[in-house]
C-alpha cells in the first residue's frame, strides 16, 4: 500500500486563510496539467514572491495548452461533476483576486464545452495578460 510521504505544509495550517484551496479546485474541476499549473500559479501569485512571476508562469502553461489545442494534439479533456463543483465566483471571493484573474478562472471552467474552448481559453489568456501588464506597470 501506497504511503504518502509527511508534508507539512498544509497541516500547519498555512493556508492562507482559504476556504477552497487549489488542490481541491483543481481536482473538483478535474483538470489537466496545464490548466491545473495555470489555476495553481495564480493561487499563489505574490504569496512566494513576486507576483509577476507567477502570472507569466500562469501565461506560459495558458498559452501553451491553447497551442496544443490549435494543433489538435493531446487536447486536454476534462469533465466536471455538476453536482459537487466549486462555484469559480466563491474561488475569486476566497482567493481576493482581481477581476482580470477572476475572469481567467471562469474562463478556464468554462472551457469544458468543446465547441467553446478555443474561445474561452483565448479569453483567459487575454484576462491574464492584462493582469501581467498591470503588474508590469506597478514594477516600473
């Protein structure tokens, strides 16, 4: 039987406050690596150093699961469970994100309608991009 290694982290109750952690966005949405690397970047944008950072890490595996959707290669399939899904709007709230990546993660749940996808992964990617130049204004 599988034993998980000690980890920390999470039990010391360093979790920001949260009601929804990523982990569990994450996994309630069920979604791919590159998604869930996009949902877990912006959890933690400015929590462990500079947030544009993070942002542009967010950008790279948004712009690179659109790529691939583009070329029709290994698309990344996912499948929510209506009954149990965590409302992205309660994830924004908990998180207090802005606007631009409130609108990246609905935009990212949303994209389980297929016929949709292009579109909306385009606009999350478009939402995040305008939080990383606002970020990139406040540095300058």
């Amino acid at each position: 039987m599988y034993k998980s290694p000690s980890i920390n982290y999470y039990s010391k109750g360093d979790t920001y406050g949260r009601t929804h952690q990523p982990i569990r966005v994450i996994e309630n949405w069920l979604l791919c690596h590159h998604l869930a690397c996009v949902v877990k970047y912006i959890a933690r944008a400015g929590r462990n150093g500079p947030m544009l950072d993070d942002l542009k890490k967010a950008e790279w595996y948004l712009a690179r699961e659109l790529a691939r959707y583009h070329k029709k290669f290994n698309k990344c399939h996912f499948a929510l469970i209506e009954t149990t899904s965590i409302n992205p709007a309660d994830v924004v709230n908990d998180w207090e994100l802005s606007s631009h990546l409130g609108e990246t993660l609905k935009a990212i749940k949303a994209a389980k309608n297929q016929s949709l996808k292009k579109q909306l992964l385009k606009k999350a990617l478009h939402h995040l991009r305008a939080e990383i130049s606002i970020q990139e204004g406040e540095i300058s």
